[in-house]
C-alpha cells in the first residue's frame, strides 16, 4: 500500500509539471508582439563555423522582414558581425549606400555601415556591419531599426530585448 501511494504522488507530481511545462510553452509563444529567435550554428565550408540569430518580425505595416544576425568563426581572418534585412521583394527596395540608423531606447543613435554598399543580391536585402556596435546595447532594452528606403521615408523595424539579448550571445567566444 504505501508504495503504490508514492507511486499515486509520483504521477500527480509527474502530471502537475506537464501542464505547468504545457503552460509556459503557450505562454512565450502567444507573447503579443514578441519574436522567438534562436541561435544556431552549422559548418558554412570546411573548417569555417557559421553563428546566427534568425528571427521574422512584422513592420508597422504588416510586411514580415528576416532579421539574421550572424558571424563567422574563420580561422586566421577578421571576425565579423553583420545584421542582414530581407524585405518582402517588389515591395522594399533597400537604399545603397547609406548606413543603418539604431535607436536605442534610452535615445542613443548608433550608426551600422553599409556592407552590401556598392552591389546588393537583390534589391529587398540590406547588410549591416555591427561589430562593433554589438557590445554597446543592453540586453535588457528593445531597439529600433531605421532601415533607409529608396523612393520612401526610412522604414521602422521594432526589434524585441529577446532578440536583444539572443544577439549578444554572439560576442561570445565559440573556439
């Protein structure tokens, strides 16, 4: 009789968990305006590591963009960070060569250099270098990304302090 008992409080315990586990998964992903990213990493070429934070996230007006932010561990050559945009294609075209403005949300404005400066793959793409721009956000804050346009007012892209907080992973040493 009492080890059955044990066994009755171990499935009670057991079930309990389940549906607290069950309750937090429905929880973070019906965040209302939040975007779940998720670091990930896979071999780019022999010998050459590729880490990235892949995220979609909606502009004001409805238009989901590919956020990916990512480096790579290349023995031997400089290591960067860059931030690529993809815009929906035929409906955003990116502005070359001009900088990516950050807005941070206690008011500082950081400014990303053009990667894709004098040849783009395609019209809707923007790359960004943030190097060193990585280590002067916080974790903890959302930002804003002003995405200049051509032929339109620069777009606002509102980045969550989840995905914040996943890109700062990336000034993390992997070697």
């Amino acid at each position: 009789m009492i080890g059955s008992r044990n066994w009755d409080n171990f499935w009670r315990l057991w079930h309990y968990w389940l549906i607290v586990l069950f309750l937090i998964v429905i929880n973070l992903v019906s965040m209302p305006g939040e975007a779940l990213a998720l670091l990930r990493q896979h071999h780019e070429t022999p010998g050459v590591l590729r880490y990235h934070s892949q995220v979609s996230i909606k502009d004001d007006s409805g238009m989901a963009w590919q956020v990916v932010l990512y480096k790579k561990n290349n023995p031997g050559a400089a290591e960067n960070i860059n931030l690529r945009l993809v815009g929906f294609p035929g409906v955003v075209e990116i502005s070359h060569p001009q900088s990516l403005e950050i807005l941070t949300r206690n008011g500082k404005l950081l400014s990303a250099i053009d990667v894709y400066a004098k040849t783009s793959p395609a019209p809707n793409v923007g790359e960004y270098r943030l190097t060193n721009i990585l280590s002067q956000l916080s974790t903890t804050d959302s930002l804003e990304l002003h995405i200049p346009l051509q032929f339109q007012e620069n777009l606002t892209l509102k980045i969550p302090s989840n995905v914040v907080t996943e890109w700062q992973w990336l000034l993390t040493d992997f070697d």
